[in-house]
C-alpha cells in the first residue's frame, strides 16, 4: 500500500511540474491546470450559460459603448490575441466579472453607479486584467473544478446545488473570490490599460469609494472585486498612487473623464428590479408578463433571473425553485422532473390550485450525504406548466413542508391591475438650473427626502457638494 501511495505522490508531483505555465503579465511560472485552448473552451462554454442566467440588457448604444471600449483596451492588453467580448446583463446587482479566455460582464447596475468614462474604463482594465493574469484559470485551477458552491449557493447550502438548472462549472466561475494579491495585481492592471487608451485612472479610486459607501448604506453583498482583503482606504491611496505614476510613465498629459457623454449614455437606464421580470412586494412575487403571482415564506431570501426564480431560508437547509417545466401534459412533466433530478417517486396526485390543474408529487433523491426529500407542484397555466419544487434532507422535510406547500398552493392568476402595470425606475440625466447644494437640487426635482442619501452615493457626492449652474446629476423616476 506505502509503495503505492509513494507512486502516487511521485506521479502528482511530476503532474505538478509539468502543469506550470508562463503567466503574460508577470513572466513567473504559474501552478495552472488548464492550457489556453482550454480557457477559451470554458468561456464559450459559459457565455450562453450568464446570457442565459441574467439576460441582455436591450439597449444597442450601450452594448455598442462596453464593446468598443473593451476592444480597443484588450488590444493593448498582455493577452492581445484573444478574442474577447464585453456585455452588458440586465441585473440590478452591482457587479462586474469575467471569466476566462475573453468574456467580461457588467451589470446595468454597476453601469448606473458609473460617473463618467475614466470610471467605467478604470473597472473595465480591472476585470481584463483578471484574465490577461490568468486570475480565473488559477482559481479554478487550485479548486480543481470543484462542484459546490455554484450559482445555487448564493442563497442555500450547496448540497442542494445541483437542483438548480443554472449550476453549472461553467457559472461556478462568476463567484470564486480572488486573493489580495491577485486584486492588488487587477487594480494595477486596470490603472495601466486604462491609462493606455486615454482615461485618468484616479476616477477608478473614487469608483471604489462609491461602492464602498453603497454597500454600507444599503447592507448589500459588495461585489466580487471590491470584496477582498485590501482595506478600502488603503486601496483608494494606492490606486491614486499607481494613477499617478502610470501617467508619468506613459508620459500623457491630456487624460480624459469624459463626465457628460457617460451620463447621456445612461440617461433612462432601468435601475433596481425590472417588474416585466418579476418583482417582490411585502413577501409576495408578481410576474406582469407571465400574469402570475405566488408567496415567499416569511423571513425568506430570493433570487430572480430570467430562468427561474430561487428562494431559500437563511439557515440554508431548504430551498424552493420556481422554473418552466418541459412536457406537453402535467404526467410527461412529471416524468421529465423525475429523470431529470434522478428523483425516486414516493407518491403523486392529481390537485387544483386555485382551479388550475397540477400534479403533486413527494419524491427523493439518494446522496452520500443523505437522502434529500422533494416536495413538487406541476401546475398548467396560461399554456405553461410552472415547476415549483421544494427541497431539504428527508429528516428536516416534515419542518419546511407546510412552507413549500403555502407557496405551492397560493399560486395564482395575477389579475391586480396595479401590479400588472408597473413600470420601472429608471436613472434620469437632470440639468442644474442654478447653482446650489446636491441637496437643493435634488429637492428641486422633487426627489422624496428618504431618497436624498442614496441618490447622492448614486451621483458620488455628498449631499453638501456646491454643484455649478449646469451641472448634470442623476436622479430615479418612472
């Protein structure tokens, strides 16, 4: 047995020494389980899979904006030769990530948050800089595409991620977190690519802080390349630093922010939820489009994609899901369900819910950790059949039953004329008719007061900041 443990070693070890690669911006010798062709296969492999997840945001000049500015940074970047593509999602989250061999993404979210170009191509140089640094394919590489903790677990423990649809290897890459150094080396990388095609990079440092300020006044998850080790403070400084010294080296003297052209860009840009995908309101989810409505248990989270809706309770034991369900009739959906989670049937019957025909089913599912317990709904409306499946180990089923079937049952037509005609807010582009304080001027606008602190992390300014007559702010209306 020690001999072969031995072989083994010696055979990981030679392993080892022969999947060292040569990274393109440092030239050091990296551990890397991946060749090129391979990242490159990965990313379009998962490309398909986010556009699928989040959607296109629908607005032709700004996917044409993220993708001119993008091509004309990756060709002065360490990895010139990819093929790289920039998109624009339509998720509220403020975010932007990339995955390996070229793709980069940027939430309509993080686009509202942006203040003028140089911000924007500061962020932009970041998120390529993970690539050209090979920073996803080193993660990947160290977790040896491990299968936890996919989309799936954002929100529930990742024993159950594999119920859902979107968890893939492929979206698994979206939330691996990067280390100090590997973000220190980004923030590096995006003050020079940036610099390179014109930008000041210094506009990147004060990005950080609006995030900064945002994630404290609204409690949200901060996104992944603000969420690493390096303390915001100490990061603003040293980005000003390398800002500097970046423009001295490439010796430009005409760096541009370009404030208004972005801000016209973004003019009636969706912000927050879009209600034709679905919104919550008081624990309850409405669908205008689809016209259907059901609630989330109390003190639940959720998470909406154009996919499927995920909802899970904090301690992670349980989750529901909400998807499309393949089949013409509830029975061929039924057994499609069944094959396609390798679920064995406990029971099923025929039910209504609120007089729309559905098929109710119990089944489970064998893992090496335990047996986990499905509670599923089939229910057909307006020439759909909607899959709603409750899910939690067999030994914790009986507890989160009556909440997977309250849910379950309360499906229903919307018909509440309000909620179908929702329109989103949108950021609106506002000229300052005199000078005056942020305050003043969204006042002006009859912007609510509780609103006044957001608005003013969404403009990047304090609510004191004396504006000039002119002067071009953000507001949200409908």
């Amino acid at each position: 047995m020690k001999k072969y443990l031995l072989a083994g070693f010696l055979a990981g070890n030679m392993f080892l020494l022969h999947s060292c690669a040569t990274n393109p911006v440092t030239g050091k010798r990296d551990v890397m389980f991946m060749s090129e062709n391979q990242e490159i296969a990965m990313g379009q492999e998962t490309d398909p899979q986010v556009v699928a997840q989040f959607g296109l945001y629908e607005d032709p000049a700004m996917q044409r904006f993220i993708n001119e500015k993008g091509q004309q940074m990756a060709a002065v970047s360490h990895r010139s030769h990819l093929k790289y593509e920039f998109k624009v999602v339509d998720s509220p989250v403020i975010n932007a990530f990339a995955v390996p061999g070229g793709y980069v993404y940027f939430t309509r979210g993080i686009m509202a948050h942006f203040n003028n170009e140089a911000q924007f191509a500061g962020v932009l140089g970041h998120e390529i800089g993970h690539i050209t640094a090979r920073h996803s394919a080193k993660q990947q590489s160290k977790s040896i595409l491990a299968q936890a903790g996919l989309i799936v677990g954002m929100v529930v423990s990742p024993q159950f991620a594999q119920f859902g649809e979107t968890a893939s290897q492929g979206l698994g890459l979206l939330f691996l977190k990067f280390g100090r150094d590997d973000e220190r080396e980004s923030d590096k990388l995006g003050v020079q690519y940036s610099t390179q095609i014109g930008y000041d990079a210094k506009e990147m440092a004060d990005f950080f802080t609006t995030l900064q300020r945002q994630q404290e006044g609204s409690g949200q998850a901060i996104p992944d390349f603000l969420s690493t080790h390096p303390n915001p403070g100490d990061r603003y400084n040293t980005v000003n630093q390398l800002a500097a010294e970046e423009k001295q080296k490439q010796n430009q003297t005409n760096l541009q922010v370009n404030r208004n052209s972005y801000l016209k860009l973004i003019d009636g840009l969706v912000y927050g939820e879009d209600p034709k995908q679905g919104f919550v309101e008081n624990q309850v989810f409405y669908h205008p489009v689809l016209k259907f409505q059901f609630p989330i248990p109390a003190a639940w989270g959720y998470m909406n994609s154009p996919q499927q809706v995920q909802m899970a309770p904090k301690d992670g034991k349980a989750m529901m899901m909400l998807t499309l369900a393949p089949g013409k009739t509830l029975e061929e959906a039924g057994q499609q369900v069944l094959k396609n989670y390798q679920l064995e049937l406990v029971e099923s019957k025929q039910v209504t819910v609120n007089s729309l025909p559905a098929l109710a089913m119990v089944a489970d599912q064998k893992q090496e950790q335990g047996v986990i317990r499905t509670l599923t709904y089939l229910i057909q409306f307006g020439g759909n059949i909607y899959h709603i499946m409750g899910i939690s180990a067999a030994n914790d089923f009986n507890n989160y039953a009556p909440q997977f079937t309250s849910t379950m049952q309360n499906f229903k037509e919307l018909t509440d004329q309000a909620k179908l005609n929702k329109k989103p807010d949108r950021v609106r582009i506002k000229t300052v008719a005199q000078a005056s304080t942020l305050s003043q001027a969204l006042r002006s606008f009859n912007m609510p007061d509780s609103k006044f602190n957001e608005l003013a992390i969404l403009n990047g300014m304090q609510l004191t900041d004396k504006l000039e007559k002119g002067t071009l702010i953000k507001v949200v209306e409908q």
